[in-house]
C-alpha cells in the first residue's frame, strides 16, 4: 500500500511483466561501428554521451572494449535539465565505480550552460597528457563523439562549435533516433589549437534481454517508440511512476487518484483531451472509442518533455551500487 497526499493507494504493481527481449540493431549500426574502429587512429580523444535520466542502463558495453579503453575519454551526461539532481553525486560515484571519470552534466539546449565550455579545456588537457603515437606530430586535436541514439550527440557538435567557433550547426538533429547514419568527415569547432570532431550513429547492443533497461531506452527516445509499442511504454511509464511514488502525473492529467490500470489512465486521457477514433465492427457497424494510440503518445510526451518531473529512472542501480560499497 502506498501514501500520497492523505490517500491510501492500495495493489500497485511492484512488477512488470513483458516476455520479449527488445531487439533493434540495424544495418547502420554494424556499419558506423566498423567505421568507427577505423577511425580511432585519427583520434586523440573520445567523448561518449549518455542521458543523465538513464546514466547506468543502455551503455553499449563492448565501447569500453573497442573505443573508449584505448584513448582519453571524456563522459558526458546530456539533458540535466530533465534528470533528478538530488542522485548527481551518487551517479559519479556508480560511474567512477565503473572506470569512468571526467563525468560533466550538460544542458545541450542552454547556450549559457556553463559545463558546456569545460569540455574543449579538459580534452586539450588530457590530450595533452597522453600518448599521441601516430598523431604526436600533428598540430591539430580530433575527437570523436559516440554515444547511444538520440543522446544528444549531433547537438553537442553544433553547441561546441557554436561556443568556440560562433558558426552555425554543421550536422543534422532530429527527435528520432538513428538520425546520424554512418561516420561524417571531420568538423572543426576550434582554432588554436585546430580542433576537430567526428560524428557517429547511434550504437545499441543488438538485443536488449533486461526489460528494465530496453524501457527506460525507450522512454527517452534512445529507441523508436514503435520498436516497442505506444501502449506497452505508457504501461511501463505508469508502472514505473507508481512504483517509485512519483505521482505527479496524477494532477498534472487531472485524475481522481493514482491508478495502476493503464487502459483506465489512457481513456481518462483521451476522453479529457476529445481524442475519438472511428471503428468499423465484425458486422460492419461503425463505432466510436477513445484513441488510446494518441492518448499513450501523449502521456509518454508528458514525461519526455519534464511536465511529470525530474527524474533519475536509474535511481534504483545507482542506489544498489551505494549500498554495495557500504557493506563491501
């Protein structure tokens, strides 16, 4: 039973179950990989971005492996703004846990975001302290940016190069992930000394078994919603925001109290807003029901957009991993 507000809230789900692993690796995907493995010769230093909403879950593992092992590396964590600041110090903690240091939370959307203008000093500075071989000749810096889809990595370039060089974007952002399909030739966002960036698609591992992880994937727009289905990522959305007694949704849609049946929560939704579908039956007959496919896109908006709040849908791994070094 869960409390909010004065309210007793009782049979919230405190499991979800879905019996498929998500699985979505295309073509381009093998292919930018390839082609950044090639290119990691011409490269002084890697900078990996991730969601700050998600920091732990949906990292592609085999980069620690194959790119971000073998060159100064720098992490950065994309959309602040939408993450739960209260879990920064411990996110850093987990991460440094991990191997990863030169952690920087961003706001890619901020032109004043002041984390922003440390990424190009703290790159020249490990750059410099790093063995170049190949490249101890050349007088310009490369990066490469990597990530999974829809991160922010695209952006990250225009910001940079807006920063430093006060030029417009020179690679293409788009809401849906797997905008950047192969590795781009190299775009400068910095004079003295040259500074160039690579950029990557998108690379997820090609089968995501933990249905926890492919969820929270898909609910920042690192998958496409269609990969796994409007109604089960609202479904999930619910059962993840009653179980962790985050009910703000519950006065944001207007509802009476938290409700754990999804069918219920996306009818309310479509009824409030006047969204209807025309159906014809098995005897031919038209009918007209709630858009509940409108209704699922609209809650899960909700969420992306921060209208439901802040949050760290990984608080719970972060949590775990505390505990651990507690008790270890």
């Amino acid at each position: 039973m869960t409390n909010t507000g004065g309210k007793v809230v009782a049979n919230l789900r405190q499991k979800f179950v879905s019996q498929n692993a998500i699985r979505w690796f295309p073509g381009h995907m093998t292919k930018g990989l390839k082609q950044m493995q090639q290119r990691l010769k011409h490269v002084d230093c890697i900078l990996e971005v991730h969601d700050a909403r998600i920091p732990i879950s949906g990292r592609y593992a085999d980069f620690s492996r194959t790119l971000t092992g073998l060159k100064p590396h720098i992490f950065v964590l994309s959309k602040k703004d939408l993450a739960d600041r209260k879990y920064s110090k411990s996110i850093v903690s987990t991460l440094n846990r991990e191997g990863l240091s030169n952690i920087i939370f961003t706001n890619l959307k901020d032109e004043q975001c002041k984390n922003m203008k440390k990424i190009l000093p703290l790159a020249k500075k490990l750059i410099s302290n790093s063995s170049r071989y190949n490249r101890a000749q050349e007088e310009s810096y490369c990066m490469m940016v990597i990530g999974v889809p829809n991160v922010g990595k695209s952006s990250l370039i225009n910001r940079l190069r807006s920063n430093h060089l006060n030029m417009a974007r020179a690679t293409h952002v788009g809401a849906e992930p797997g905008i950047t399909r192969s590795v781009l030739t190299r775009i400068k966002i910095s004079e003295d000394p040259t500074v160039f960036l690579f950029d990557t698609p998108g690379i997820l591992a090609p089968s995501i078994k933990d249905i926890h992880t492919g969820f929270k994937l898909a609910l920042v727009g690192c998958l496409q919603d269609h990969v796994v289905g409007s109604y089960m990522l609202a479904d999930y959305l619910l059962f993840w925001l009653n179980k962790n007694g985050r009910f703000e949704y519950v006065e944001e849609l207007g509802l009476p109290e938290p409700n754990d049946n999804v069918s219920y929560v996306l009818t309310y939704i479509a009824a409030k807003l006047k969204k209807i579908i025309k159906i014809k039956t098995i005897d031919k007959q038209v009918q007209v029901v709630p858009d509940l496919q409108f209704a699922a896109d609209y809650f899960v908006s909700l969420f992306r957009k921060g209208k439901l709040g802040s949050y760290c849908l990984d608080m719970d791994l972060i949590e775990k991993s505390d505990c651990d070094v507690r008790l270890g």
